[in-house]
C-alpha cells in the first residue's frame, strides 16, 4: 500500500527516533569534544524548534478557512440571514410587549383626557407599523436561510459525489491486481491439491505394500515351522 500523497516527511515516531540518535551522537561528541559536542546540540534546537514552528504554521494554515471557497461563503451567509432572522424576531417580540404594556396603561387610566388616549393609540398604530416590518424583514431573511441552506446541502452532495468518485476510481484502480492475485492463488491452491492428493495416493500405497509384505513373511515363517514339525 502506497504512502499518501500529502505526507512529505517522516511520521512523528520516526522523527522522535531520529533525534533521540542525533542527541546520542550529540552526547557522545560532548565528552570527546565538548565544542562540537555544544555546537551539535545548540543547531539540534534549533532544528528542533524550527520543525515545531512550521508544524504548528501548517497546522493554523490549514486549519484557517478560505474565504473564496463556494461553500464557506454560502455557510457565512446563511449563518448571517440566521443572525438577522432572529434579530428581527427578537426586535418584533419586543415590540409586542411595547404595545401590550401601551393598551393595558390606557385601560387603567379612566382619567386620562381624550388627546393622551389619541396619543397613546397613535403609538400603538406606529408600533404595530414597525411589528409588521419587523416581521416581513424576519421572514425574509427566514427564507434566504432556507434557500442558502438548499444551496449548502446541494453543495456538501457534489463534494460528496467528488469524493466517493475518487473513492471509487481507487477502488477500481487495484481491480486487476486482485484479479491477478486470485487467479495466483487459485493456481497455487490447485497444485498444491495435486501434489497433496498425489502423497495422499503414495502413502496409501505405501501403506497397502507394508501390508501385503508382512503378511507374505509371517506366510513364509509359519510355512517353515510347519516343515520344521
């Protein structure tokens, strides 16, 4: 099995080994020659930090999204359609209570005069003004989510599609390498039923001849001590 594509250096176990090595020498050099022996250790920090230091930059790089990415300006954008559906609504519901805390004040103010009732339920007419916008502006940031979302799903289905082509083109790839190992291991498998069958055979032979040779002397002994008597 191949190794991938992308890993371009050793594994983290095997760089380990690698520096236990060089520290080994390092320490080896230090006693017979403590000048090389500093020098070797100072450059094997360093190394040792500029390894750490570029894992950890391709790390955050790769980790760090990329705005001109189809997908990831659709997710921006319907997260923010989300952000400003629930603002509107939020705005909305304050406005509700705006307006029910404005009818209940009138309720309870049998003596309040004709203008500051007029100017009350004027309030409560450009109140339900903005309720009405407020609500119109949630639902249609409600629905761009709904559509950005289709979009995003649609989306994650063509990445998925790419995907389990490549997934499949690998698959198919080693098709003919199986094919070439089955019909190896059929050939190895049909010889070595042969050749099993074939020793099976001969020590049954084998076997058959011990026979018939033992009874052919006992025969022949018995045949002299009846001569004998």
């Amino acid at each position: 099995m191949s190794a991938p594509a992308n890993q371009t250096g050793p594994d983290t176990p095997t760089l380990l080994v690698y520096v236990c090595l060089y520290f080994l020498v390092a320490s080896l050099f230090l006693r017979l020659s403590p000048g090389i022996g500093v020098v070797l250790f100072l450059l094997g920090i360093i190394g040792l930090a500029a390894w750490f230091g570029t894992s950890w930059f391709r790390k955050h790089r790769s980790e760090k999204p990329n705005p001109n990415d189809f997908g990831y300006r659709i997710g921006q954008r319907y997260e923010d359609c989300r952000r400003k559906e629930e603002r509107f609504r939020t705005e909305a519901e304050g406005i509700r209570n705006s307006i029910a805390t404005l009818r209940d004040d009138i309720e309870r103010s049998s003596s309040a005069d004709a203008g500051e009732v007029e100017r009350a339920q004027k309030l409560i007419t450009e109140f339900e003004a903005e309720f009405n916008l407020r609500h119109a502006k949630a639902s249609f940031f409600a629905d761009c989510a709904a559509k950005l979302k289709a979009l995003l799903d649609r989306h994650k289905l063509q990445e998925s599609i790419i995907a389990r082509k490549k997934e499949l083109d690998a698959l198919r790839s080693t098709n003919f390498d199986d094919e070439a190992a089955l019909e190896e291991t059929r050939y190895h498998l049909e010889r070595d039923t042969i050749e099993l069958d074939t020793i099976a055979e001969l020590s049954k032979e084998a076997f058959a001849s011990f026979k018939a040779e033992q009874a052919e002397e006992l025969r022949l002994r018995l045949e002299k001590l009846r001569s004998e008597l």
